[in-house]
C-alpha cells in the first residue's frame, strides 16, 4: 500500500521566494493535516482539513501561510513570500477521521531550508 | 493548550536493556497514542491506549496509563539497536463531538547501542 506522499523531499529557496509543498494522502483517508517541526518548537499542527474542508487553521503562523485541498488525493502548503525562520522539516499526515482513536499516518517530510 | 510531555528527553541504552518513557499532560482525555519517528523519517504510530484501559501490549512494546496522575509510560523490552529513535506521546485534550486536534510533546530520543 502506498502510504503518505510528500514532495519534494528537499527544498532549499532563497528567502523572499514562493514555495509549494505537496502531499498526497492515503486513498480513502478523508483527514489530513500539515504539521513543521523544528528543534526549539518541536511538532506543531498548522491546519488541517475533513473531507477537503479546513476544519482548524489557528496553526497557521501567518498569513504569509496558506494551505489548500482542491479534491482528496491533493493538498498543498504555500508560502508567499518566504522567510529564513520558515525552515523546518513540514509534514503531512492522514487519517480515516479525526476522531481521537485515528491513528495518523505521516508521510516522510519536506525539509525546507530558506537561505 | 493541552500537550503531553515526554520524559526523558534523551535515553541512552545498551541492546538488551528494557527502555521506559514517560508522558504527562495537563487535561482529561479520550485517548493517548505512541508514535515513533525515525531519523529522517516520519512519525509512525505505535500503540492507542483509551481512557478506560491501564495497560496495553505490542509486541515488545508495553503502554499503561493512569488517569489519576495524567500520565503514561511506553516500555520497550529486550530493546534493539533498531529500535533507535524518538518516540513521542500524542493526547486529544479530551475533544468531543468528533473533532480532534492532536497535541504532540516534544518526545524522547532514544539510543540503543548494539
């Protein structure tokens, strides 16, 4: 089976510049979320969507954040313009619903670096 | 808002040694879950413990609960050099209604030397 996927793997920008990240979820999941995870902050939740709906975006640190899911086997997280202390190593995971007894599936992460 | 935390940050084991981690957090909950992450990896769940259960198995790996002191403890036994990581505990503060916002703490990074 193919778990989360997320693209790319790797990004480094420098900083003023767009940056798209990409996710994937497993088919027949109809939750997703987009977490970052840095050393001094660990895991944060940055939003996250049922059924292609943004349910809660009060992670979002910024407006300069933005994070769409247009059908439910895509979702993107951009940010516009980019800033040094954007990176961080941005995942994405799904689940079956978000009821409390769903695990999580994560994808591997896209570590980002803004230069 | 409500997160668990993981205790140690860091443990250092040799291979064979039992492992134990710690997680408090501040509010009631439904359910706890484990999850592991290796380096470069995402997080990979583990084990989900409910609010009624005190104790659970997989595997090598032991989970008990007490609801009393709001905490949890994940057990790894006959630990192996693969068994390298950071584990992290993830609550739901308790959420209702069929939502939940996951909490994660910042987990504990384990060694095991071989």
């Amino acid at each position: 089976d193919a778990g989360v996927i997320q693209s790319p793997r790797h990004e480094v920008t420098e900083m003023g510049q767009e940056v798209t990240l990409r996710c994937k979820p497993i088919s027949g999941h109809n939750s997703l979320f987009w977490y970052r995870q840095t050393m001094m902050r660990g895991l944060e939740l940055l939003i996250y969507f049922n059924n292609n709906v943004p349910i809660d975006d009060s992670g979002m640190p910024e407006d300069r954040f933005s994070a769409k899911m247009p059908n439910a086997s895509f979702s993107t997280l951009k940010i516009q313009p980019s800033e040094p202390r954007d990176s961080a190593v941005y995942f994405c995971a799904s689940s079956l619903g978000t009821g409390s007894n769903q695990p999580q599936h994560f994808g591997d992460g896209t570590r980002l670096s803004i230069l | 808002s409500q997160q668990g935390e993981e205790d140690p940050q860091a443990l250092s084991i040799q291979e064979g040694e039992n492992a134990t981690m710690n997680c408090s957090y501040k509010t009631s909950i439904n359910n706890l879950q484990w999850y592991r992450q290796n380096s470069g990896r995402g997080l990979v769940h583990l084990i989900l413990i409910r609010s009624n259960e005190r104790e659970k198995h997989s595997g090598r790996l032991r989970v008990t609960l007490d609801t009393s002191k709001k905490s949890s403890s994940l057990l790894i036994t006959a630990s192996r050099a693969a068994d390298t990581a950071s584990y992290f505990c993830a609550t739901d503060g308790g959420a209702s209604g069929g939502s939940y916002i996951p909490t994660f703490g910042r987990g504990t990074s384990l060694i095991v030397h071989p």
